[in-house]
C-alpha cells in the first residue's frame, strides 16, 4: 500500500510515524526474500495469487471481530487502485525474482514522481519551477539507475519500471480514498479484490507448491500484511514528510539482502541514481503537505 501524502493524520506523532514505517521496510524486504526463494520453483506470477490468498486469509480473523472492514464505499476508486495494484503485484514480483534487488528498489522509490507526472497529466494538476524541479531531478535519478545504452534493459529491469509506474495509479487512487475508507478497510481490499483475477492468471502458470514453498509462500503473506498495516499506521500517525526519509532503511536492507543472502553486487552509481529518486520524492511529498496545510480555498497551481 502506498499512501497519499496528502492524508489527514489522526494526530501528529513523528517518532511513532518513523517507528511503523521501519516496520513496513523490514516486512516488505523480508516479503521479497520470500519472493525470490519462492521463484526458484514456482513462477512470480503465480506467487501474485499465493501473495492475496495468504494475505486474505490472515486478515479474515480481524473481519470476523469488525465486519465493518469489509464494507467499503468508493468501490470505483477501490476497484482502480487494485487494477493498477495487480499489474503492480505481476511486474513487481516478476524484477524481484529476475533482477538485482537494489536495482529494483531504486526504481521502486520512482512511483511517487510518476505519481504526481500522472497528476499533472490525467488530472489537470498544476506544477511550477520548484516541483518541475523535482520532478526532473527524480527522473535523472531512474536514468542514472538504468543507464540506457550502458546497462542491458533486461525483462527483469523493465518490469520494475512498469512496477514503478502502476504504484503511482495506486497512488492518485488512494488520493480519493483519503478521509473516507479506514486504513484497515483498504488493507483488506487490497488483498480481497485480486484474489480472482490473479488465481485465472496464474492458472497459465501454476505448479503447485510443495515442502518449503508452502513456508515462503505463508512467509510473503504475512510480511506483506505486516508492512501494509504498518503503513496504515504510519501514515495515520504522522504526515508523510516526517516519516518517507526513514523508507530509504528499505534500500540499505535490499542492498544487504541481495550481497549476501543471493550475491549480488551494487554500485556507486546504482546507490547515487537511488539517493536522487528518494529525495526527490521526499521534497514532492514536502510541497504537497504544505499546499494541503494551507487549504482547498488558498491553494495555489503546485509549485
């Protein structure tokens, strides 16, 4: 789950914010260890359906004691965020088991600058020089990472760019679901609604799992619910501009997973095209904040 940094917080509690936010970042990195064991015999996008499946049956127990949970409004902004989460959940599992993990969490860190592109775009949303800025400085940064012409854009890579890009159509749809659906409640559909779709697809892929696969597979459902509450929670607690700086602890985790659980190697320049990305979706979220702050009424073009 990705949340819209425009969300009106419960209260203002930064240090509990950054606390559940770490959280999250050792739930979904341990998630894509999961992922990566599990691919050795089972296809990505196979584990796509395992992932809402697990994930489904472990929040069922919180429906049964609040039914409320289930019984959403906004279904068409519920029904876009999970038709952009699914093609999300395909490409992301299919980088994660098929390129370098550091290089995928990179790119990942892009979703919100497609996301206020894509604003810009389908939206009407206004920019200026400041985020127009950023916006540039957090696009070199994914061409830093991918290196085109230097770097083979492999299957693997490419997909972590479409992963990228469906995160951020998540994102505008979360936008409208800010102060209307519960944190939990969005949580829940986020794994309910996929569950069809995925289980058709992976049927052109399946192989039924077997001895630890079943482990990994209950392993990437539960991390997964892990990090989605945890994010909730976060973003419910503290505005987005206190706690998105903690989020970059996911790529020094990634960057270890990949060294030295699988033998991967990271460069300098991998870490720099990162590091640009990350901040320049932190200063996105910072100016967003600020116009929220100021209101509807006295809100000026985003700058």
């Amino acid at each position: 789950m990705t949340p819209s940094t425009s969300s009106t917080v419960s209260a203002n509690r930064p240090l509990a914010g950054a606390a559940w936010i770490l959280v999250a970042a050792l739930g979904f990195s341990a998630a894509w260890v999961f992922i990566r064991l599990a691919s050795e015999t089972i296809h990505p996008f196979a584990l796509v359906f395992w992932r809402n499946a697990a994930g489904l049956l472990l929040i069922v127990p919180l429906v049964l004691r609040d039914p409320s949970i289930a019984s959403p409004t906004q279904w068409k902004s519920h029904a876009v965020r999970s038709t952009s989460g699914v093609i999300g959940m395909f490409t992301t599992f299919y980088a994660v088991a098929n390129a370098p993990m550091a290089t995928v969490q990179a790119i990942a860190f892009a979703a919100p600058i497609f996301a206020t592109a894509g604003a810009a775009l389908f939206l009407g949303e206004k920019l200026r020089a400041r985020r127009i800025g950023a916006l540039l400085a957090g696009f070199a940064g994914v061409l830093v990472v991918l290196r085109p012409g230097a770097e083979p854009l492999t299957p693997g890579i490419l997909s972590a760019v479409v992963a990228a890009g469906a995160t951020a159509f998540s994102i505008i749809a979360v936008k409208k679901l800010v102060g209307i659906a519960r944190p939990m409640v969005v949580v829940f559909w986020s794994f309910a609604l996929p569950v069809l779709p995925t289980f058709l697809i992976a049927l052109a892929f399946w192989t039924t799992p077997s001895g630890y696969a079943w482990l990994y597979i209950l392993g990437i459902g539960a991390s997964t619910f892990t990090a989605q509450i945890a994010t909730a929670r976060a973003f419910s607690i503290a505005e987005a501009t206190a706690v998105m700086p903690y989020d970059f602890v996911r790529f020094g985790i990634t960057v270890a997973i990949g060294t030295f659980l699988f033998g991967e190697t990271v460069d300098g320049i991998t870490l720099l095209g990162g590091a640009l990305i990350l901040g320049s979706a932190i200063y996105l979220a910072y100016r967003e904040a600020v116009l929220a702050r100021k209101g509807p009424a006295s809100t000026p073009p985003l700058n």
